[in-house]
C-alpha cells in the first residue's frame, strides 16, 4: 500500500505543488471539455471514449486543472491510469489503488469526508473487472465523483451494462472535426482568423436546418469571401494529416505519419482489438484495415470481402466490429423502411480519420482527384458527430442507379446530402438527391461543394468549408 502511494505521490504533483504543470494541456480546448465541466455536478460515473492518442488523457487533465482552478481541494483529486506498471502489475485492483490513496494521502475515510473527491481513471478497460470495483464503490454512496476513460466502445462496457446500469453516462471523443481543427490551427499558429470567421458564422448547426443557414450568409452580414484563401489553406492541411490533435505539436507530415502508422494503428491494433478479442490472426485484420483505406467510401458486400480476404462471412463480419469498436472504421447502412432491406443490402466504409487513411496508403500530398473523397469522408464525420449528440441515424442511400452519400434520419424527417466537391453542377449530380426526394417525400436537399452557395427548389448548395 505504501508503495503504491509514493507512486501516487509521484504522478499526482499538484497535491504538493496547488497545480497543473502545462506540459499535460493543449494550449486549448475542445468542445467535450464543456460537455465533461457540465457532467461533474451528477453523480454518474463518467466516461470519456473514443479512439486512441485523440486527446482523452488530456481532457482529464484539464478537467484537474479546471477544478484546482474552482477551489476543489488538492489532495481530493486522485489521477492514475488502467496501463500503468508501476501499479497494476499482479493482482493490484482499483480498490487497492484507493484505499491507498484513503489511507495514505487523505487520512481520512471516505464515507466521512465532507466535500467531494474527484478519481480519475485513464485507460480503464485494461483493468480487470474495473466496473465490479466502480460499482462497489458507487453504491456505498461514499462523496466520489468517479471520471474514467477508455480506448474501445465495445470492450470498455462489455459486461458493465448490467452492473452499471442507470450509474455511468458517456461523453464521445473522437477526431478533430474541420471547425475544432481550425481552432486548434488558429492557437497553434498565432492567427485569428479562423476564430474570427466562426464567430461570424451563423451560430446553429448548419445540418439543423441548412436553407435558413444558407440565407443567412446570402444576406451578406459579413464578407466571407475575405476568408476564403486562409480557410481553404486550413482545410487542405485538415484533409491531409486528420484531426488528431497531437499533430499540432509535429510540424513535419512524414514524422506525423510514421507517428499514425505505429503509436495508434499498430498499437490501437494490437493491444485494443488483437489482444482484448484473441485474435489469432492479426495479419487478416490489417489486410483488412489497409482494403478499406484503399477503398474509402465504397459500398461492399461482407461475402465479396471475406472471399478477397480467403476467409469465412463472420470472421469479416466480426472484425469490421471489432474496428469500428476501436474507432478505426465507420460502418455505413443502407437507407431503407425495410429492415430486412438493411440488413440485406451493403454497408459503406470509411476509415474514421483522413490522416490515418494517408498515412496507410503512404500519401504525403493531396491529388486534385482525391480532394473529393476526403471531403466525403470528412463530411461523414461531421454529420456523424451531428447525429450522435441528438440520437439521428446515419445512412446512406443507393438504389439502382441512384445513389446519395449521406442520410441524415431524423425519424420524423430526412436529410439528404450529396458531396459534389466541385463548382459545375450538373443534372446527372442532381439525379440521386431528387431521387431519394421524390421517393421519401423529404423537405430538403444538401449538396456539398467546393465553393457553390445558392439555394434552389429546395436543395442548398454548401460549400464544405463555410458549414458550422
């Protein structure tokens, strides 16, 4: 016990020291920061997840800085990690880590304590029946306030479901989306313009209602077009190296990339999915993982990849789970009032991030044929993140000869979004937005463009990098 608090001691410096040393902090924030300030008040457990190395350790580290910051008491927030050796190297238990910390730092038991304590958890769902102990420690009503992270969705709540039903609640991580990159880009590289452009920008979501977000910048409140050059300068480096926000502290795109292929590919490989699930033969998974990077956004049928693999239906089906678990994939459904024509038809893939996409096919630039596809892929992303914080489903639609990349399902409505990154628009573009128009009595239309804006028989021309 002794020995796992001088280790404490150790990586916890701010019960000495009052605060945070600003090496552990990005220069800014991002948005879930706001998301993981309001959470702290419940008594829910609170889980930060998403991919790995996209900044959850840090916004558990703001959330330290945030709260010395309000007067919380030093020694009453508790930090360690799920990975680390120094700790967990036997039979150690979180339990073991905090009465520990009860008995050696605090000096004071827990269910006597008067104000609250803060434990944060990185890397958790590498600890053994970590939810049985959260559970023992949440049920005694005993002051904590429990801040836990995890790398892979599945994994990270597989067999907690029951145990910590009604107890935790989930705050998603995930790469960098355009607007959250330009903030990071406009801190990191002394310039205010991006922060200034999205402070002009209309303030509601441009998925929301984008005919009404559209005539707002028609009526010309401000000159967008003056921030066009360093916009589009932004969204071309974003396309190339992702949204992973270490990326700022590695100005070299090659070192950036070798960085993707080995700390979050390899190792997100390995030790979230290979590791976790057993998998006896990784080589088919990277295959697999390296197949859809070079096939991006492409609809395919899970037999015609297990015949391109040389295996079996659900060993596809299983690890194509297994990597949108770990966030590395993003699984599309075909847009259907049909379940059994869901399940049926095939699912379109994307590699979740753009900068692990080129870093797997070993892209240092971007050809002009390419642009079109990434900013598919970004847009997925977006709308993603759009449909995830009000529970919409996300699609995509194909039938026959008529095809639209993105469905936004709103369940009393539709929203269909075609990208078209490209300013000469043509009939043949406009026939699989009208399609699915005409066949499911949708209100309105988007077309995402290079730079097009105008708004026409219910369809809105947007170009990618004015969408908030």
């Amino acid at each position: 016990m002794e020995k796992i608090a001088a280790f404490l001691k150790k990586t916890n410096r701010w019960w000495k020291t009052g605060k945070l040393e600003p090496a552990f902090l990005y220069r800014t924030v991002r948005n879930e920061f706001n998301h993981i300030v309001r959470a702290l008040n419940s008594q829910r457990i609170l889980a930060v997840i998403g991919p790995r190395r996209v900044g959850k350790s840090t916004l558990l580290f703001q959330t330290i800085d945030y709260l010395l910051k309000q007067g919380v008491k030093s020694d009453h927030i508790l930090f360690f990690s799920g990975d680390e050796p120094a700790i967990f190297n036997g039979d150690t238990n979180p339990g073991d880590v905090i009465n520990s910390y009860e008995a050696e730092i605090l000096r004071e038991n827990l269910i006597d304590v008067s104000e609250k304590v803060y434990v944060l958890i990185d890397e958790i769902h590498v600890i053994k029946d970590w939810q049985l102990w959260l559970k023992s420690f949440f049920d005694r009503k005993i002051k904590i306030k429990f801040i836990i992270s995890g790398s892979s969705s599945t994994h990270l709540f597989q067999g907690s479901k029951e145990s910590l039903m009604g107890r935790i609640e989930e705050i998603r991580v995930m790469p960098l989306t355009f607007k959250q990159f330009a903030g990071f880009y406009s801190v990191y590289k002394n310039t205010n313009s991006a922060q200034e452009f999205f402070e002009k920008m209309p303030q509601q979501s441009f998925f929301e209602c984008p005919e009404e977000y559209a005539m707002e910048l028609l009526k010309g409140r401000f000159d967008y077009d003056e921030f066009k050059i360093q916009m589009m300068k932004i969204l071309k480096e974003y396309l190339l190296v992702g949204g992973y926000p270490e990326y700022f502290n590695e100005s070299v795109v090659m070192l950036w990339q070798k960085r993707l292929i080995e700390d979050i590919i390899t190792r997100g490989l390995y030790r979230d999915i290979v590791s976790i699930y057993s998998i006896k033969n990784p080589e088919i998974l990277e295959r697999l993982l390296y197949f859809i990077a070079d096939n991006d956004g492409q609809a395919h049928s899970f037999s015609t990849l297990a015949q391109t693999l040389g295996v079996d239906f659900s060993t596809v089906s299983s690890y194509i789970n297994y990597l949108s678990n770990a966030f590395l994939v993003n699984v599309q459904e075909n847009y259907s009032t049909n379940i059994a024509k869901i399940i049926r038809k095939n699912k379109k893939l994307y590699i979740t991030d753009n900068g692990i996409r080129n870093a797997l096919l070993r892209l240092d630039d971007i050809a002009a044929e390419d642009e079109g596809q990434l900013v598919e892929n970004s847009s997925v992303r977006t709308v993603r993140a759009f449909c995830e914080e009000r529970l919409y489903n996300l699609n995509y639609w194909k039938d026959n000869n008529k095809e639209v990349d993105i469905i936004i399902d709103k369940k009393t409505d539709t929203l269909p979004i075609e990208v078209k990154y490209r300013n000469s628009i043509s009939g043949k573009d406009m026939r699989g937005i009208k399609g699915f128009i005409e066949k499911f009595d949708s209100k309105n239309g988007v077309l995402i463009t290079k730079d097009l804006l105008k708004v026409e028989n219910n369809i809105t021309f947007m170009p990618f990098w004015l969408i908030n």
